[in-house]
C-alpha cells in the first residue's frame, strides 16, 4: 500500500532521522502524520459482516464529483448472486451519515435502514431471491464523506485549484460510496461514470473508453474487465494534464503507461515517471506477466503523503523512485493476489518493499547488505513485535512500517537465502500463477504451501519462529583460529518469549587478506560446536556479512598461539580445554589466574600453586572465557576456548 504515510513514525519513533534517510535506499522518505495516533474501534470488525449473503458480480457507479466541493452524488448498480441459501435481506457498507434516498430492486423501491454507524440494511420485502440468480440493486444517495485517519474523500488545493480524491485502504470505502468491503469478494468487474465541471479530468480504474462535454459537464467512462477488492477502487478530479510512457512485456504487446498529474508538475512528472517503464518490464519477466495486461498501468497525483496501489492506476503524490517500484509491485501483490484479512497485510507491503529493493539494487543505488542491514536496525530498534498483524482495528498496527513493511521484507529476504534463489522465485511464480489463488484472496498458508512445494524444504519452524513470532536472536558467535581452521561455539538469546530459539542458517564470512569464503552453518540449538577448515589461513570472522538474517550479532575471535601474553601460552593446557585446565611452571611465575565468563562474571579461581596443578572444569558450560593472571607484577589476560 501507501509506502511513505507512516513507514517510519518518528513522532513514536526515537530514531535519528540520519539512519534511514539515507539516499539508493528502499525504505524510502520518512514522513510524519500529523494525526494523532488512534484506532478505528470496533467499526472494522463490525463492518466485515456486511454482505455476506452476496456474492459481488459488478459494480456500476454513476458518481458526480465537483472539486469546489466537499460533498458526493452517486447511484450506484451491484449486480450480485446469493451467495448462500434463499435470501431475502443483505446489508452493505456505507457511513449513515450518508443521505440514502432511494433503493430500488428489480425496479420496485426497497425498505432499507441504518443499523450502528456504517451497516446499510436492506430488506427485498416479498420477493425471495434463489441462490444462483442473478439480481442487482440500485442505489442514489449524497452526502458530505466523513474523512477518516487516511483521508478516504479529501478534497484540497494544487497551485489555486481544486482537487478531490478517494483513498479506501483498509476500512475507508464506506465512508464515501455504499458497497461490500470485507476482504473476501472481489467484484468481477466495475463500469463507472464520472461527472465533472469543464475544465477538470476525471479518472479512475481501468481503460477510459468514451467522454463527453455538455452543458458545462465533462463526462468519464471507465471500465475494468479483472477481478477487484472494493479498496482498490477510486476516483479523482482535478485539471490534470495527460501523458503517455509504454512498456513492453516479455510477450511482446506494448502497455501503456498513463499519467495524470498537476499542470505546474508536467515537465518533471514526463521525466522522472519514465523510470516505471522499466520496472514494469523487471517485474512482467521476474515474477509473472503484469496482471492486467489488456488495459494499462498509469499514476494519478494527489495531495495524501506517499502512494496508493489502486488497481492499474497508482495515486501518488511525487515521483520518487522508490514509491514508483513500491506501488507497482503492489500490482502482483496486493491487487492479483490480496491478503485475505488485514492481519496478513505483510503479503501486501512486505512484498511491495522488497521489489522496491530489487529495483535500487539493479539501479545502483544501493546493495542488497544495505537493504538488509537498513531493515535489521529498523526491526530490532525494539524487542517484540511480529509479521502477523494481532491488532486489526489499530491502522497504526496495519501499517507499521517496522513490522508489516521491513520486517516482512525481511522475512522474505532469509526465505531466499534459506531455500536458494531458483526454488524461491519458483514458489513465487506459483503463488501468483495458480489457479485458486490469482486474482483472489491469499494467506501466508498459501505462500507457505508454494514454497514448500518449489523446495521440498518443511516451513512449518521457520513462519513458526518468523512470522508468527516475536523478536530476533541475539547471536554469539565464540571462534578460535587455528590456521586454515577455525573451531566455533553458536549461542542464541530471543529478545523476546514468543520464541525460546530461532532456527536459522548461519552465514559466516572467513577471510585474510588475499582469500575470503561465506560458510552457511545450520543452527538449531544452543551451544553448537563447529570445526570448519577454510583451505587458506584465516585472519578474521565475520558474521553475515551480506544481511541474510533479522538477528544482532556479536562475534569473539581469538587466535591460537597468539595470545595476549606468551607466558599464559605457556602456562595454561589445553586451548580448547574441555573437563580439566592444567597448569604448568618453570617459565614465568604465575601468581594468581581467575576464570571470567564474557560479561566479567567471576567463576573460579584457577590453582598455580605448583607444576602440574589441575582444575576441574566440571560445570561450566562449552564457550569462550577469559582467564586473568598475574605474573612478575604485572597483569595481563587470554582467552580460553571451553569444548
């Protein structure tokens, strides 16, 4: 959805604006809202039930929009089937502060009513409609739209003249137009006309296939032939101005590319909306061919903070590079497939992020460690929070940009490096190809199934640990260099208990000066030990080094025989010691040594009374830890790997 309107809230947020703001990166701008935070109550949930018993076949719109005006006049045609049993009332949705003033089924006005603050009840009276007919509904109403958190019916100034728009995404389509907004039915197809002064364009979904002017009335037709969710649907009118960019998809047709946009912004809209040319023809060859090929893709500007996905016809407010790839990816995921309740929206934006990614990376304007690294400070900037949206009537929770934007891009970017990049994009491909899914509803069950089935790798532990779960790990990685050899210890803390350990795939870097070589390490419980040899000497280790993994890390190296003081590799045996420490005189006098763990946590004292002497490392557990000593009065330490 709208990548920019609440990415990163820093008005709840304190973060340094410099850490993300940074440029050829696709987290993009960071806007502030100067709403004040709150939820939409009960409302959501409520208005879900609504139209149940129906099953949505069209919608054919007749809406008259004046810019100069704050209020709406539509009659709107939901031609429908039940979608049940014999029924003989439906309710829709639509804000009562709406003035309803006429319903009228097959030609005879129908009773209807208001129930609670957005439930529009209509009753058939005597006549029982079958399941499998076909009816419609027929209903005029006006009224001035309550605008929402999001805006839904916004009416403002561009440069001394007037402009009105709709923004539905998530619960906001009610509030200007009566319909069936629960994410279960997408209609068919839509049929709308728009009426308008002269001297203002209207536009809307899908193809324009006739206007007029007459008596001072400027009259838009568009219709869309594909499948739709009610939010998706919008209108706009302003003096726009028209131009036209083309695509050209793997099939070898040429899409067009239409845009609408404020006079005063022509010249620079003409040339920087050129770069969506290019990301269509990426995305149409990467992922599957652009879902609505027989029509067009296009921007409208308006006034809201960022973008809006509606289908093949974005809304946007600039034309930043990042928000152009963002809500053109939204085209594949969020409009041919959409998640099937907004607890799932990462489908949508974690999606939706992620392209964006791809796209500075292919432009150079970034890389693939910054985009990740970008993510992993965002998300572990706190502890809890998970890629399932827990909290559907907080918009705030929807959107979270730490959340349902990065860390669901994230979850993607682990789910590549743990399944490779052939059996990832193969399960991408059929979760947007298949049958059952395109052009409907989606879950991340669906996504999981196609993954699964691409791979042959069980998912069940990581949307366990990821998706559903909270936090990350925090990782500690205890290495001891021995030449080409390096002898490791993995521990994990979670940051929160959601999840008592994640699963993952380690990725360490070893390297000297001349040789490196990225190891993958599998790692599913505390305290794994490891002996990997590299074919060349290793001077350091790093921990993934390319930003595969939500996780902090912190990496303890030492190198045998190179310690911090020659009598202690003297004196001390052996290094890695497992059950026993020794200690042996005769070159420097040690007069004391005590065992530390990491965080200086003092655990034994370790006998130098004479040659020989052994102390028993019953107890403590495998890991690294420093011995302090004291020798010819001086002080000094080494690190002691424990197996």
């Amino acid at each position: 959805m709208i990548l920019h309107r609440l990415l990163f809230l820093l008005i709840f947020l304190e973060v340094p604006l410099s850490n993300f703001a940074q440029s050829g990166q696709a987290l993009e701008k960071i806007f502030k809202f100067e709403q004040a935070h709150r939820t939409i109550g009960t409302q959501a949930a409520a208005s879900l039930a609504n139209g149940q018993n129906i099953d949505v076949i069209q919608y054919r719109a007749h809406w008259w929009l004046n810019p100069q005006s704050d209020s709406i006049r539509g009659k709107i045609a939901i031609v429908f089937k039940p979608s049940g049993g014999a029924m003989s009332q439906t309710s829709l949705d639509l804000a009562s502060n709406m003035l309803v003033e006429s319903v009228k089924f097959r030609n005879v006005s129908a009773q209807f009513s208001f129930s609670g603050a957005s439930t529009l009840n209509i009753n058939f009276g005597n006549q029982q409609l079958n399941p499998g007919s076909i009816d419609s509904l027929v209903i005029k109403y006006k009224g001035k739209p309550i605008p929402s958190v999001f805006g839904s019916f916004t009416r403002t100034q561009h440069a001394g003249n007037w402009l009105v728009y709709t923004l539905s995404e998530p619960y906001c389509a009610k509030d200007w137009w009566p319909c069936k907004q629960a994410l279960n039915d997408k209609a068919d197809s839509i049929d709308i006309s728009i009426y308008t002064p002269t001297g203002n364009t209207a536009v809307s979904n899908g193809l324009l296939v006739a206007q007029s002017e007459n008596n001072g009335i400027r009259t838009f037709r568009w219709k869309h032939k594909y499948p739709i969710a009610t939010y998706l649907i919008a209108v706009a009118s302003t003096n726009y101005a028209f131009f036209r960019h083309k695509a050209v998809l793997a099939s070898g047709d040429t899409l067009p590319v239409d845009n609408y946009c404020y006079p005063e912004n022509f010249n620079l809209w003409k040339t920087e909306m050129a770069a969506v040319t290019n990301m269509i023809e990426d995305f149409d060859s990467l992922i599957a061919p652009y879902p609505f090929p027989k029509e067009k893709y296009g921007h409208t500007q308006f006034a809201f903070g960022g973008g809006m996905e509606h289908q093949t016809n974005s809304f946007m407010q600039n034309t930043d590079f990042g928000l152009q790839a963002h809500e053109l990816a939204h085209q594949w995921f969020g409009n041919k497939v959409t998640c099937n309740s907004w607890e799932e929206i990462w489908l949508n934006e974690g999606f939706a992020t992620h392209m964006a990614a791809m796209e500075y990376v292919k432009a150079g304007l970034s890389t693939w460690p910054q985009e990740g690294r970008q993510w992993i400070d965002y998300i572990t900037s706190e502890a809890g929070g998970s890629v399932f949206c827990s909290d559907t009537s907080d918009l705030y929770r929807i959107f979270s940009g730490r959340l349902s934007y990065a860390k669901g891009a994230m979850v993607l970017r682990m789910l590549r490096w743990k399944l490779g990049e052939q059996a990832f994009w193969q399960g991408i491909r059929s979760y947007i190809n298949k049958p059952s899914l395109a052009y409907s509803f989606v879950g991340t069950s669906d996504l999981k199934a196609e993954l699964e089935n691409s791979s042959g790798q069980d998912l069940d532990e990581f949307f366990q640990d990821w998706y559903k779960g909270e936090g990350y790990p925090n990782m500690q990685v205890d290495a001891m260099i021995e030449g080409d050899s390096v002898h490791l210890i993995l521990s994990q803390q979670s940051s929160h208990p959601s999840v008592s350990f994640f699963e993952m795939d380690v990725p360490l870097l070893l390297k000297n000066g001349i040789n490196d070589t990225i190891i993958s390490l599998p790692f599913n419980q505390n305290g794994q030990m490891y002996s990997i040899g590299a074919g060349f000497i290793i001077d350091s280790i790093g921990a993934d080094p390319e930003s595969h993994w939500l996780a902090r890390w912190n990496v303890s190296q030492i190198t045998r025989n190179k310690l911090l003081d020659e009598t202690a590799a003297k004196s001390f045996y052996p290094n890695p010691a497992s059950k026993t420490l020794v200690f042996r005189d005769g070159f420097q006098k040690i007069s004391s040594a005590i065992l530390f763990d990491l965080q200086g946590r003092k655990l034994l004292s370790i006998k130098t009374d004479r040659n020989g002497e052994k102390t028993s490392l019953e107890g403590i557990a495998p890991g690294m830890y420093l011995i302090q000593f004291s020798s010819s009065g001086k002080n000094a330490s080494m690190k002691l790997l424990i197996e």
